[in-house]
C-alpha cells in the first residue's frame, strides 16, 4: 500500500515555503460565521487540528491563485480573494522547512451546498460564530490568533500596534 504523500510532508530541509490561507466567512441570518476545516488524521503535521483552508504556493504562482487552487484542490469551491491581514512564520518539523504564512479574507462565490471534502487533506468542517470559538489544542495558538484577530477586523476593531 502506497503512503498517502501531501504538500506539508514533501522534505524542503533548511528552505522557505510561502503558504496562504482563506479567513472564509459568510454571514448568516445576521451573524457572521467562519468557515473552518479538520486536517485529516493521516496528515503527519498537524493531524486532526482545525484550520483555516490553504496551502502551499508553488514556485513562481501568484500567491492569490494558489490560495484559489488550494481551495478547490481541497473543497471543490471558488472564492473571491481579499486583502490580506496577517502574516506569520513557522517551523516545520515534518518537512524541515520554514514556512511564511499569509491570511486573507475570503468569500465563497460558488453555493456551499457544493462543498466537497478532499479526504487527503480533510475529514469534516464547520462554519463558527465569534463566540463559538475552537478550544485550545483543537486548532493552532496562531491559527486561534488569527481566528480572533479576523473576527475583531470584520466588526470595525482597529488592530494597529501601539
């Protein structure tokens, strides 16, 4: 039997990689939700973790392309891209590499009836509210960062460093 091989287990000991990642959200009856994705429990980093949807951009893509390509790798849906809001580094110890990661705001433009799970890369999501919070361990410290910071943007809190 094959091993499955994804995009966060390819080695790249001691390189770069540009990854991008989607704040997808949508509002509904009134109350803005966001749209989150479990990493399958055969992914070696991160296993079983919620995150927000993307991945690795490929050498010489656009970086909002590859996000594009990413979700409708993962999820079989178009979004419409918009301006970015977080920026972040981190090891990766399965590939070896230090990976720069960009959030951005995002919107589906095809009807979320269509969704469709990648089982390589996702075995269920959920669409939360700002007070539906992840708990701690069952997302990333940055991801849950990020998920703050995305949802404090979006009711108007200006997030200028002081």
């Amino acid at each position: 039997m094959t091993a499955i091989s994804h995009d966060s287990e390819v080695p790249a000991e001691g390189k770069q990689v540009i990854t991008a990642c989607a704040f997808i959200h949508r509002n509904f009856d009134g109350t803005e939700k966001l749209f989150l994705a479990k990493r399958a429990e055969t992914k070696k980093f991160l296993p079983g973790v919620f995150e927000l949807p993307g991945g690795h951009i490929n050498f010489g893509e656009d970086i909002v392309d590859g996000l594009k390509r990413e979700v409708m790798e993962e999820f079989g849906m178009n979004i419409s891209v918009g301006d970015p809001f977080s920026v972040f580094t981190y090891i990766n110890d399965i590939k070896g590499s230090h990976s720069v990661e960009v959030v951005y705001f995002a919107e589906f433009t095809d009807s979320i009836e269509n969704i469709k799970i990648n089982p390589e890369d996702h075995s269920e999501y959920k669409w939360i509210s700002e007070n539906e919070m992840p708990e701690e361990g069952s997302v990333s410290p940055e991801e849950l960062k990020n998920i703050k910071k995305g949802f404090a943007l979006l009711r108007g809190e200006s997030q200028l460093k002081k």
